[in-house]
C-alpha cells in the first residue's frame, strides 16, 4: 500500500451515524485499524483543541468525530484516551466548551492535557523540545485535526496539530524563537511531527473554517474527512478541495524543501469518494500576518490562560 495513499470520505454534517460511517470508511479504505494499533495498545486521540470554543464554531475538532473514533479504537480493543496542550486554558476547558466530557465519560475515555514536559533532541539540527510525556508514552497517537485557515501559515491541515505535543507555554516561546523565518518554523513543525510519528492522520473537514483562522474565522461547510499516513499527501488534497495552490502553502513549500512527504498529485493515490464537484471555489484564504510572538505577546498568553483555568476551577 503505497505511503501516499489518501482517503476521501464524503461526510454532510455531524450526524453520529453518519460520522461513524465516515470515520469507519476511512481506516477501512487505509487498510483496516489493525493495520495501526494493536489489542490493548494505549492510543492517544490528538484532537485540535486550541481554545475553549463550541462545536458551533470550526476552531476546534468537532466531539462528534472524536467520540467516533474513540469508539471504533474501544471496540476493536484498544486504550484510547484523548488529549492535547491547548494553546488557551487546557484540554479539559476544551473539552467542556465542546460538550465532549459526558459523552468521553460514558465511553470510559479519559481526556488528559499533555503536560509533563521531556526534552528530547528533534530533526537534523537536534533542536533541544518540551514534548509531553504523556504523548511520548503512548503506544500510537491518532491525529484528528481542523481543517482551517491560518493567519500565519494559510491554512493547517494536517502537520500543526502535532505541535501540541509540545507542552504548555513553549509554544509561544517557539513562534518567538523560530517566527521570524517562515522556513525554519515549519521545519520545526515537520520534525516535531517526525518525531511524534502518529499512526494516521484523519482530518475534520466535515466543517471547515476560513477567512481569520485559526480562531477568529468563518465556519464554512465543506463535508469531507481526509486521511492518510503521509500528512503532506493529505494537505496536497486539501488544497485540491479548496481549490488553493499547494505553493501558497509554508508547510508544503518546507516540505519539498527538505523531501518530506508527497506534494506531487499526479503520486498521490486518492481514495474513496470521488472529489468531482465537492470543490469549494469561495474558500477565503486569509492575509498572512508574521509568525513571530513579541515577548509581550507570550507574557499575555501565559496570563490569559492562568485566568481561564482559574475560572474553570471556580465554575465561573
């Protein structure tokens, strides 16, 4: 099965049958869940949870497509358990926001925030990173993100999400470190993703969100999940869908840089429902801002979320 192979499976809205399908096709069409976990594996499901926004919104992954997924890796055997270092407040505030705890609770699936820091030697320049523990010690990571535009990026798909692993406030710490070259910091992003080495990645696009991304956008319809093991094949799709060029694209212009993954449509095996008319020609690709955090921009940040957990603590 070539690496390349990306799966295409259409998806109208987040009905939880329909989703399930959805979600079911997807492993199905990429060679079945044992093809990436094993019997009582411990998986973690790595959702986009970058603030406490409602399912209403497209800034976070929606619960529907977590919960189904979670439950397909429940009946086949495995430990799943869901978890990400948001960039405001943490992966329970999150969660709550999405109405995703109850339904994680029946299923008997915890939600940990991926704290913990390890500092491990990342890509050819061994960059010195804060991955979380709790993400290294599991035995495969799923990767569940957004499909949304990005003021700093375009748009992220499928290679950005795995930054949060990386714990807490480094985050930040690294845009102000790394942001002042787009190339250097989707470097960063693309070793941090070799690092992790998630399994597979499915990607939300049932609701998609343009325009201001990745928070402040415009939730768009646009009824797709895309999947693959290799995350620029996917991303390479994604344009497709939007009808955006892959060279307007910092992480896929990184990634032919430097031979990681396949950009080249023409190598890339698509899968499962044909594109055809599926193409949303109004997709807004935002005016790109700098990468780079100001130092005062990072205190902020860690102030802001101190605050936000201080309220989920008190209930307010």
């Amino acid at each position: 099965m070539a690496d390349s192979r990306v799966a295409l499976t259409r998806c109208g809205d987040y009905e939880p049958t329909k989703v399930a399908e959805a979600v079911a096709r997807q492993f199905a069409l990429l060679g079945g869940v044992e093809r990436f976990v094993k019997r009582g594996d411990r998986v973690l499901v790595k959702p986009n949870f970058i603030a406490p926004r409602s399912h209403r919104h497209a800034t976070q992954t929606h619960p529907a497509v977590i919960v189904e997924v979670a439950r397909l890796l429940k009946d086949f055997g495995a430990r799943p358990f869901v978890g990400d270092s948001s960039a405001w407040a943490n992966a329970w505030v999150c969660a709550k926001a999405l109405k995703l705890d109850e339904p994680l609770r029946a299923l008997g699936v915890p939600i940990r925030t991926l704290g913990r820091p390890r500092w491990r030697r990342i890509g050819e320049d061994g960059t010195y990173v804060g991955l979380s523990r709790v993400a290294l010690d599991a035995d495969v990571i799923i990767n569940l993100p957004k499909f949304k535009s990005h003021q700093q990026l375009m748009a992220t798909f499928a290679v950005k999400n795995m930054f949060g692993c990386v714990t807490g406030k480094w985050k930040p710490v690294w845009h102000f470190a790394r942001g002042g070259d787009a190339g250097r910091f989707c470097r960063l992003l693309i070793d941090i993703y070799r690092y992790m080495n998630p399994a597979v990645t499915i990607i939300d696009g049932v609701m998609a969100m343009d325009g201001r991304g990745p928070i402040r956008g415009r939730t768009r319809p646009l009824g797709w999940l895309v999947g693959g093991t290799d995350p620029i094949a996917c991303e390479r799709v994604c344009c497709e869908l939007i009808g955006a060029g892959p060279e307007r694209m910092p992480i896929i212009r990184t990634a032919g840089d430097i031979g990681f993954g396949c950009a080249d449509m023409e190598k890339i095996e698509v899968v499962g429902d044909d594109i055809g008319e599926g193409v949303c020609r109004d997709f807004e690709l935002p005016e790109l801002v700098p990468i780079r955090f100001s130092l005062y921009h990072v205190f902020r940040s860690v102030a802001k979320q101190v605050v936000l957990v201080a309220k989920s603590m008190t209930g307010r």
